[in-house]
C-alpha cells in the first residue's frame, strides 16, 4: 500500500491565491506563506459575517481506539465528495500537535486520497499558530514568576499558583517538576507542571475567540493563581495581557490550505477534545460558512467528548448550529468494542460486530440528545467484508438512522458521494437548532451530573475530597458557575480507558477542577485524565528520517 506522504509529495497543488479566488477572496486578504498555504486576514472574517451563511456540518465519531478510525479522512473525504456533487463546500480541521505526530496517534491531515495539503508543513511546525500560542502561555507564566520573585505585591500563593507551563510534545517527565532552585538569585522554589500546547487555555481562547478585542479580554480573565486570602489572581492583575495578544496576533488569523483534490480546507487551531473542547476555531467556522454552501468541521474523539463539548461550549459561547452530523464508525472499531484482540480485528466476526452494536447506538442516542440529525459514515478499511459492512448500515437503518458506507481512502471523493447525498438530505431537514445538556445557572454539580449520566450512561458522579476543596474556592471566587469542559479519556464512555462498549451503572470520578475563565469554562478532571501525554515504547519518530535533498520519510 502507499504511504499517505507519498501520495501528498506526488500530488500537484493548486496555487493558493486560486483557491482564494475560488472562494471570492482576493489577494489583498491574504497573507501569503509560500505557493500553497496562506493566512486570511480578520478583515475578511469580518466582512462576511452577514453575507449568506452556509450549511454546518459537524463530523464525531464513536468512541475511538488506538488503531485510528479515520474521522479526519471521512472529513476530508466528504468535502471532496460534496465538491464533485456541484456543492461549494469547505472543509475545516484542527493544526495536528507535535506530540502525536511524533508519538502513536499520528497526524491530522487525513489519509490515502483524502488528504489536506501540503501534508507535511501541516503536521510539522505548518504557520506557527501552535508555536505562538506556546509562547503566549509560557510569556504569561515567566511574568507571573517574576512578579513573585520581585516582591509579589499581589500576594501570591506559591502553593496554589494554577496556571502552568506547555510543550507541543508529549512529555511525561513534565508532568510534575519543582522550579526555582539554585538559591535566591534563581527564583522561588515551588512545585510547577507542564501540560502539551493543545491543553492550554490559551489554545481555547485562540480557537473560541472573536477577535482582537475580545481576545485581549479573554486573556486578561485567565486566573493564573490564588493568593492567600484565596482571592483569584489574574492575567490582567498582571498587565500582560496586551503581549500576550501581540504574540498571538497572527495566529487569530485562520490558514487556508487545499485537499488533494483542491478543495479549499482551513486548518486552523487545535485542542483536544479529551483534556479541551476539541474543536477548529470559531473565526474560521464564521469565514468559510459565510464563504461556502456547506462547511464540514470536525470535533475531537467521540461525540461524547468533542460533540458535546461542540454543542454545551463552542455553541453556547458563538451561536452557531450545526445543520447535521456525521457519526464515523468502522467495522474495527465496533468488533474491538464487542471483544476482539487486535490481532484477530481483520477477520470476520459479525458476533463481534453486533456486540459493538451498543456503543454506536449510544454515540447515535447522544447526538439525538444534543439535538443534531445524525448521519452514520462507515469508514471502509481493506480486511472489511461485504456482510460486516452491511451489517452496520442494516442496523442504523432500522434504527431510523440515515448511513452509507465510504471509500474515501482508496477513492477520494468519489468513493464519499452516497454519504454525501446522505448529508445534504439531512442538513435540509435539519430544524438547525441544538439542545444543551444543562442550563447555565444550574449549580456546578447538576452540570457534572447531567453530562455523566445522559450523555456518559453513568448512574452517577462522585466528587473527590480534593475536587470538592476546589468547587468551595471557585464559588467564593464566583467562578463556579461557567459552563463545564470535563476532561477524561478518550477510549471508552466511562473514565477508564479499559472499559469498552456501552456499560451502565457506573459512576464518573471527579478528582479536581480548574477554571478556565478565559475561555469561559471549568475543567472537570475525570478519571486518571493527565494534560501531558507521555510517549510510548516505540514513538512515530523511530521510523522517521529526511536525506540530504530534504525528502522526509516515515511521515505516515
């Protein structure tokens, strides 16, 4: 089989100033970086924000594995179909982070014929959006730092400083570490961590801000610490919000790329959906629907993490509204939730399958909850048989579920075209409304616990004693009643990664939370969730080199 990177390296672009125009945008909105990828400016963002807005479709998926379902290339994949159907679509996806890359998952740009390009730049160091943000973050940290080791007239709590450093790498050795050593002259000794860029708070702001204005604001609110009267410390106590900004003021910009087969793609941000709210950016949704027919965007993992996070978080704050949805789902996936070993998941086991049936049934009932029209895509892998595949359809289909199989790896958008007619049809039918999971003045707890149990299935939620000490501090700040992001993994509906399918009666850890006030939630840390991935025993990087003509190998 051919490598994804050889593929892309052997793809003729488009010049991105022709995607632009494509688009009705001109030179004078760009800014250009190199023959293939450019930056629009805020201006055009602006301008059309009341023309006539697109079509909103978001792309989920059922609960992942470690193999990779394809929920990317299904994106990827269902722009190009969109486009060969005669439709104006845009594709919209997050900037892939530096830890998976080098790690196991992998990266962000889709697969086989369904690709965002220039592959490579994307997945490695692309504009430096994700850079920018990183310096941001660490620029508010070393402020913070200096402003204790010179005085701290804000009184400051070393002890209870909040706000931590990050890397766009996973980094286990950085989870927990202890700075200022070395004597007086080399700050104050405290215990300090490090969490990867795509976790920060500033990532969120980046990818759920309006502008300019609105970004400085949203930086200024960040509680970067407690001081001892427990009163929250903030960014803008500080004064560093305004370099802050500057820092990020290329970044706000959104990236416009192409798909291998040149449709027009935004990469643009990027959180995860299992420790952020795991969604692109909110200024490029509101550039390409006011430029496009239908905008495909994806959330992060499952729809229990990335799509409700879409519909409670990143609706709540912008207003938008998906029209439809699309559920990714391979025949893998499901015979691994219904018990298959990974050595075993290329051969045909519709008792397997079937029993993997409850964990798309559940991720189908929850974007029925969050009030969306779901389209279940089966993402078509080689090792998957006639009868398995149409096992799946079959069963969404009695279920009153619209579904198509695809084969947008081997085909491209061709191999998209049912799925895509399935989406049209259900994006026009859409009542283009949403339903939150809680209201904003329900207390913290009933928020924790209606996501727990109607969109996790667990009976319960218990809050530890240490969660509990910060769910006291929060609502004497008056923090405590933000919307919640709840961080757990990401490979099961419980929080415990080794739980697979659908179960009931369990109840959701709470271990502590975190305000996020900037970007206008809470994080709930669920389970043993950590902000910091580490690598595992055999990381992407091993099998990755570059020869003396600057030809990458190994990129996937």
């Amino acid at each position: 089989m051919v490598a994804d990177i050889e593929i892309a390296q052997s793809t003729r672009m488009r010049p991105i100033t022709d995607v632009a125009q494509g688009l009705g945008l001109g030179r004078e909105d760009l800014i250009l970086k190199g023959d293939y990828i450019a930056k629009v400016r805020l201006a055009a963002v602006d301008r059309v924000r009341t023309s006539r807005q697109g079509k909103l479709v978001l792309v989920t998926g059922t609960t992942p594995t470690r193999y990779g379902e394809g929920k990317t290339l299904t994106t990827v994949g269902l722009g190009q179909a969109l486009t060969k159907l005669g439709t104006k679509a845009i594709v919209a996806v997050r900037e892939p982070s530096l830890g998976p890359v080098f790690g196991t998952k992998g990266g962000a740009t889709g697969g086989g014929q369904s690709q965002v390009l220039p592959m490579e730049e994307i997945n490695l160091h692309f504009t430096g959006d994700i850079h920018a943000v990183g310096a941001a973050n660490n620029l508010i940290a070393a402020i913070m730092d200096a402003h204790i080791f010179h005085g701290n007239e804000l009184d400051i709590d070393p002890t209870r400083v909040l706000f931590p450093r990050c890397l766009d790498m996973n980094d286990r050795q950085l989870r927990n570490i202890v700075t200022g050593l070395g004597g007086p002259k080399h700050g104050v000794p405290r215990e300090d961590s490090f969490i990867i860029t795509a976790a920060s708070e500033v990532m969120a702001i980046l990818c759920l801000t309006e502008g300019i204005q609105d970004l400085k604001e949203r930086l200024e609110r960040i509680v970067v610490a407690w001081d001892r009267r427990e009163h929250p410390v903030h960014v803008g106590d500080l004064t560093v919000q305004g370099a802050a900004a500057i820092l990020l003021k290329d970044a706000l910009m959104p990236n416009l790329v192409q798909t291998l087969e040149g449709t027009p793609a935004f990469v643009h941000g990027g959180p995860f959906a299992n420790i952020a709210h795991g969604h692109s950016s909110v200024l490029a949704d509101r550039l390409t629907l006011g430029l496009g027919d239908v905008v495909v965007t994806e959330a992060g993992f499952g729809s229990d993490l990335g799509g409700e996070k879409f519909v409670d978080l990143v609706c709540r704050q912008s207003g938008l509204r998906p029209d439809a949805a699309v559920l990714v789902a391979s025949v893998r996936a499901l015979k691994h939730h219904g018990g298959v070993k990974k050595k075993d998941l290329a051969t045909e086991n519709p008792k397997a399958l079937a029993g993997g049936f409850a964990n798309l049934d559940a991720h189908i009932k929850i974007l029925q909850t969050l009030g969306i029209t779901p389209v279940v895509a089966v993402n078509r892998f080689a090792t998957d048989t006639d009868r398995e595949v149409d096992g799946i359809v079959d069963h969404c289909q009695d279920a009153g579920v619209r579904a198509a199989a695809h084969t947008c790896h081997r085909d491209g958008g061709a191999g998209g075209e049912a799925l895509a007619r399935l989406v049209l049809d259900a994006a026009g039918a859409s009542p283009h409304s949403v339903r939150f999971v809680y209201k904003d003045d329900d207390p913290l707890e009933e928020k924790v616990a209606k996501v727990a149990t109607s969109i996790y299935g667990a009976a319960g939620v218990k809050f530890d004693a240490a969660a509990l000490d910060d769910l006291e501090r929060l609502h004497g700040a008056g923090l405590d009643g933000l919307p919640i992001c709840i961080a757990k993994t990401q490979l099961s509906l419980t929080d415990d990664e080794r739980t697979l399918g659908a179960p009931k009666g369990w109840t959701l850890q709470v271990r502590g939370i975190r305000p996020s006030a900037g970007a206008g939630f809470l994080v709930v840390l669920a389970g043993d969730i950590m902000r910091m991935p580490g690598l595992g025993e055999e990381p992407a990087a091993l099998g990755m080199d570059i020869d003396e003509s600057g030809h990458i190998k190994g990129l996937f």
